[in-house]
C-alpha cells in the first residue's frame, strides 16, 4: 500500500526524530550552494530539467523573491529537506549541499529512450556516498513510445530500485511537452493508459510503484485516471503553500516549492519515515 502521511501528524512524528537526522530549515542552515553549470559550460537542448516546463507554462516567482518564498515554505514544514538535479548541474557539490541541510536527492537519469545524463554517476554515486537518501527519475515522452519501452529503458540506465533504505523510488516526470501541444497529442484516456503502463512495468520489475512529479494544472489538462492508490506524488507548486492537489490524491509525498538556486523539495515526514519509504516495498 501506498505510504499516507497525513499533514496533522507531521510535527508529532518529526519531534521524535533526532536533530542531528533531521534537515535544517533553511532558515537555520547554512547559506545554499551556488547552482553550477557543466564543466564544458554547454547544456543539452535535450535534456529537460524537471519542472522546466512547469515554470515555462505556468511561472514562477522573480527571482527577488525567492528567499521570502523559500523561507515561508520551510517555516511551514517539519519535514526533510532534499533537492533533485539533472545534467544541468554538472558535477555537484554534494559536501556543500549536505552542509545546507539537505538530506534526500532525485537524479535525472533519462529521457524519453534517447538520452541519458552524462552527469549521472557523479550524481548519484557522489550523493549517495555523502549519505544522502538518492533515486532517479525519468522525464516521459510520451508521444515517442510506450510507457513500457520508456520504463525498460529508465531502469536499464540508472532507474532501479532496492529497498536498502538509501534508495527512493524511480520517479516518474510527467509535465508539459517541450516539443509541442501541452499533453503530446494524447487524450485524457490515452494519457493515463500511458502513465499505467510505466508504472505497472516498473513495478513488475521493482516490486515498487514509482513516484509521480506533476503540477495540478498539467495534470487536470491530460491525465483522468486516478493513480492516487498506487504511486506517491510528487506535486511541483512554486508558493508558499501547497495547494489544490490533483484529483484523487488527499496528500503528498514530496513538494518541490521552488527553483532557486537549485530545485528545492521537502519530504512530507519525518527523516524516519522517509528512511521507511526507500526501504518497504508497496
């Protein structure tokens, strides 16, 4: 079963875990590590960060405002900080980010079935090395192939998973399409036949759903099917508040609440339960 956390028992779960496992709000950590380029100083126009298409579509906040935003956010959470990175990154500082309080980190490993992140080693063998709690995650196109074809892929290069407590669940990014019309030509019907199909092939070969990033609005737009059973979600919403989920799913798993200067998440729970949700199977 999908794990529930339910915002009201946040604060009594997270008392109970020690300081020391516990991300620092950003408020109280230490400055944030500067957001840096690959070494060749060039990026991909292949490879989508997630949530770039979110914020192309729908925006997001100046950049002045970022600080306000970011604090707000954390003051609002007792839940663990993490951040996800992609090729754009380049090679991450992974001492700096642990010193800024983060504790959990989502690596771009694929995209659609013809890219695959040069970065992704340093990424996730470095973050996993420091101690972080690290997954990968898959950008889908869902025009270019099956659902199945893409999950094989994603979990050919990088995407697996194990239930040894440091690995999170591969995670699922759907948003808008970055080649053209918003849901890639597919019907509400055709669009959650296409995010079932991945999924049931990652589970088939994982023993574990994978987790879904999406905003609300993208979703209300392509997607009918009710997913909210089987896959954590993994909301994209740049405020500082949640939100109106999508349909069916009560509560969150993960939020990433902005962009500056790096993706910035938060776990909805304590260090313990998010230790609980890469290791039990669903």
């Amino acid at each position: 079963m999908i794990m529930k956390i339910r915002p009201r028992l946040i604060a009594a779960g997270a008392a109970g875990v020690c300081a020391a496992a516990l991300a620092l709000p950003i408020s109280q950590a230490s400055a944030e590590p500067a957001n840096t380029l690959p070494a060749n100083g060039m990026q991909n126009p292949d490879d989508h960060s997630m949530g770039s298409q979110i914020r192309k579509h729908e925006g997001q906040p100046a950049a002045r405002t970022f600080s306000a935003l970011d604090k707000a956010a954390s003051n609002l959470q007792a839940g663990v900080q993490g951040i996800d990175v992609s090729g754009h990154q380049g090679n991450v500082d992974w001492n700096a980010q642990w010193n800024a309080g983060k504790r959990f980190a989502w690596v771009k490993a694929t995209e659609g079935t013809g890219y695959t992140s040069p970065y992704f080693a340093q990424q996730y063998n470095g973050s996993y090395n420091k101690g972080f709690i690290r997954g990968a995650y898959h950008f889908a196109l869902p025009n270019k192939s099956s659902g199945a074809t893409q999950a094989n892929y994603f979990l050919a290069h990088g995407g697996g998973w194990s239930g040894d407590g440091k690995t999170l669940p591969g995670a699922l990014d759907m948003e808008y399409n970055p080649y053209g019309s918003t849901c890639y030509g597919l019907s509400k019907s055709a669009m959650t036949n296409w995010i079932k199909d991945f999924s049931d092939t990652y589970k088939a070969k994982t023993n574990k759903y994978p987790a879904i990033y999406t905003s609300t609005s993208w979703w209300n737009q392509c997607v009918s099917g009710d997913f909210s059973k089987t896959n954590p979600l993994w909301v994209a919403r740049y405020s500082s508040s949640v939100g109106a989920l999508p349909p069916n799913w009560t509560n969150y798993t993960v939020w990433q609440y902005s962009s500056s200067p790096i993706d910035q998440d938060v776990f909805n729970g304590s260090y313990d339960r998010l230790k609980v949700f890469a290791t039990n199977h669903d």
